[in-house]
C-alpha cells in the first residue's frame, strides 16, 4: 500500500541547501576533536543568526 504524502509546501531546493551545508559540515567535523565537533553546529548556528542580524540592520 502506498499512502500520498501532501509536499505542495515543500520547498525542495531549500531542503536541497541544507542537505549540502550537513554534509559540509560533517566533512568539516572530520578530523577534529570530540568537543571540537560536538561544538561545531552550536558555533556555526551563531555564526548564521550573527550574519542575519547584521543584514537586518543594514537594510533598516
């Protein structure tokens, strides 16, 4: 039995983008320490909301 999945709101190159930033990151992870890794995510997520808030501010 196959069952329809509703995708009308998904947007696949969005979901494409992060995919490829995963696997970036991932590759980036390799060869690290363990807490170097384990911080990896937390330090790029900061990164990201630091560089939106900054075009925030410049567009005001």
């Amino acid at each position: 039995m196959i069952s329809k999945i509703d995708v009308s709101g998904h947007d696949m190159a969005e979901t494409l983008a992060k995919d490829r930033r995963r696997r970036h990151e991932a590759e980036m992870s390799e060869g690290m320490g363990e807490l170097d890794t384990l911080l990896l995510p937390f330090a790029l997520a900061v990164a990201r909301l630091s560089a939106r808030a900054q075009v925030k501010e410049a567009g005001q």
